[in-house]
C-alpha cells in the first residue's frame, strides 16, 4: 500500500503541545484528487490539514491546500498557511535560512486564486520565524441582531460590544483579508468571553448564514491589555466554525481582519503613516496557548497592508495510507 510522509506542526508557539497543532501532507511529488485530500483531513480530524503541492501559476513558490475536517476546503491565510510555510523552512525546500539578516527572504504562496507574499526568517534566538502579508481589508455585512447572535453563544445582547481607547466598538460584521469569511464579535470584558459558548453548532450556523459567511466562523475578542506585561496592545480572541470538530486555538485569518476592524474604527494610536502593533492571544480556554502578532501599515490607497506573524514547532511525523481514489468521501 502506498503512502504519504505527514507531519504535526503547533503553530503560533515554540512550545511542544501549546500552539494550533495543524497536519501538513507532503505531496510535492505526488498528486492527489480533493477527495482523497478530504479523505485524510478527516483522518486527522484537526482543526485543517495542508497539503503542498506544486504551484499551478508560475509566479508561486507552493501552492496551499487546506480542509476542515468536514471535507470543506479553506483558502485563509492563517495557521494553515503561516504553519505549512514552516515546515517548508524546516524541511530545506527553501534552503538555508540564516540568522541576522535585516529583513527575511520573500517567497509567494497560491491559495486558491490569490498569490499573496510570505517572508521567513530566524529570530535571534534561531527560531524559524513566518510573517504572512494578508489581501487587502473587505469590510462586508454587519449583523443585524444583537439578541439572535447573542443568544447562540450563550451570553446576553448586552454584552456584545466593547470600550477601547475610548472608542465603543459595538458592530458584529464581516471583515475579511482572505477569502476566509468570519463573523467578528466585540465582546465587553474577559469575563464575557469566557463565558461564550459554542455548544449551538446550528444557532452559530444561522447567525453566520444570516451575514452569508456559510462554511466559515464566528470570532469573538476582547480587550486584554491589563493582562499583558508587553507596552504593544493585546487582544485575546476565541473562534469557533461549525464545520470544525472542536474550538480553534488560533485563526490568523480572523486576527488579520481583527487588525482591519480596529484601524477602520480609529483605535490604533501610532502616528500617522507608521506601523501599528497589535497582539493577539487565543487558545487559552482550550489549553493551547498562542500568541499572533500583527503590525498594521497604512498605504497609498487609503486602505492598511496588514502582516501577521509567528512560528511553529514539530510535534509529530510518520507515514500514513494513501487513500484509494475509488473511494467515496
């Protein structure tokens, strides 16, 4: 029987079994149908498995394809693609990555029908860093009712909305920098956010469906900034998409449009034209501790380039069967 070399990648941490742990398939050299590939993403039944593949525009390094378990296939450019991009590094398929270098090496990732750019490069302590440059900031469909969303997670209308920096962000919508669509929920306090609960898969189905985020996720976030040592703002966020199995420790494609909503609704301090920093903590109720962090650049067309970046840590690699391509997912 034929098979596939995997590996088990947490994401957005240095630290074995904290991080989002993601499966990566290495099919540089193999083909595989999209069954098969949601055959395995079951299999592993994580929050996404990536395969790499061979780039289908030349103007990409490596072409990224990621499935929920579910068998639905994602194009984010979040932990899927920052944790694939590491094992890249790690693996020498880009060859030597060194240390010191002022900036990092840039290379083009195919998602879907995007190229959008990737850096890696080392931190002084020798960990291979990624930094993900997302699409441009979509503001799409706000939610219309505070009392439907609010009571699909638990919690009471009220407690939708926050004060930060003495900006009321009080709008659940749809921001996107990919072609992942999530629902970004402001809630008032930690206290808050601890309490949601993702235990009414069809009453998050209907609320996502409502703002036509079908197939994606609900991200609510909180101010944490009294919860953190570093001077940079920090946000702590919790995601959940009905097509997953269990809550997702960290969504980089959620924390770029978080970036978005809070640059559009005037609450990032820097001085104009120059690079705001933000930190994102998830993972935290799920015992996965990861830890995003996001600079935010305005640019020539009124609108914010946004990165986020992070790094990995191999946890697990072996073999697996390469599923027949007669059967049925």
């Amino acid at each position: 029987m034929s098979k596939l070399r995997y590996y088990i990648i947490d994401v957005f941490s240095s630290i074995a079994y904290q991080g989002n742990p993601l499966a990566v398939v290495d099919t540089t050299s193999t083909t595989l149908t999209s069954t098969q590939m949601k055959l395995l993403a079951r299999q592993f039944n994580l929050s996404e498995t990536t395969f790499i593949c061979p780039p289908a525009d030349p103007k990409a390094t490596w072409r990224l394809r990621s499935f929920l378990p579910n068998g639905v296939e994602v194009f984010g450019a979040g932990h899927n693609s920052l944790g694939a991009w590491w094992w890249i590094a790690d693996s020498g398929l880009l060859g030597d990555i060194q240390q010191d270098r002022e900036s990092g090496q840039t290379y083009f990732q195919q998602l879907g029908d995007n190229i959008l750019p990737v850096e890696v490069s080392r931190s002084k302590l020798g960990d291979l860093v990624v930094s993900m440059r997302q699409g441009q900031p979509h503001f799409l469909n706000q939610h219309a009712n505070h009392d439907s969303l609010a009571t699909s997670l638990g919690i009471n209308a009220c407690d939708i909305g926050l004060r930060y920096s003495g900006v009321i962000l009080d709008r659940a919508m749809v921001v996107t920098t990919s072609p992942a669509r999530h629902l970004l929920v402001p809630i008032r306090s930690l206290g808050v956010l601890k309490s949601v609960s993702f235990a009414d898969k069809d009453g998050i189905s209907k609320e996502l469906a409502s703002t036509e985020s079908y197939d994606s996720g609900v991200y609510v976030f909180a101010s944490a900034e009294n919860e953190s040592e570093s001077k940079t703002p920090r946000f702590e966020a919790r995601f959940f998409s009905p097509g997953m199995s269990m809550e997702d420790p960290a969504t980089g494609s959620a924390a770029g449009p978080l970036a978005a909503y809070l640059w559009a609704n005037n609450v990032l301090t820097s001085v104009e034209n120059e690079v705001s920093q933000i930190e994102v903590l998830q993972g935290v109720r799920t015992g996965r501790r990861c830890l995003m962090n996001l600079s935010i650049e305005p640019n020539k067309e009124d609108s914010v380039n946004i990165t986020i970046s992070g790094t990995g840590v191999l946890v697990a690699d072996g073999n697996i069967a390469l599923p027949s391509s007669e059967v049925n997912f």
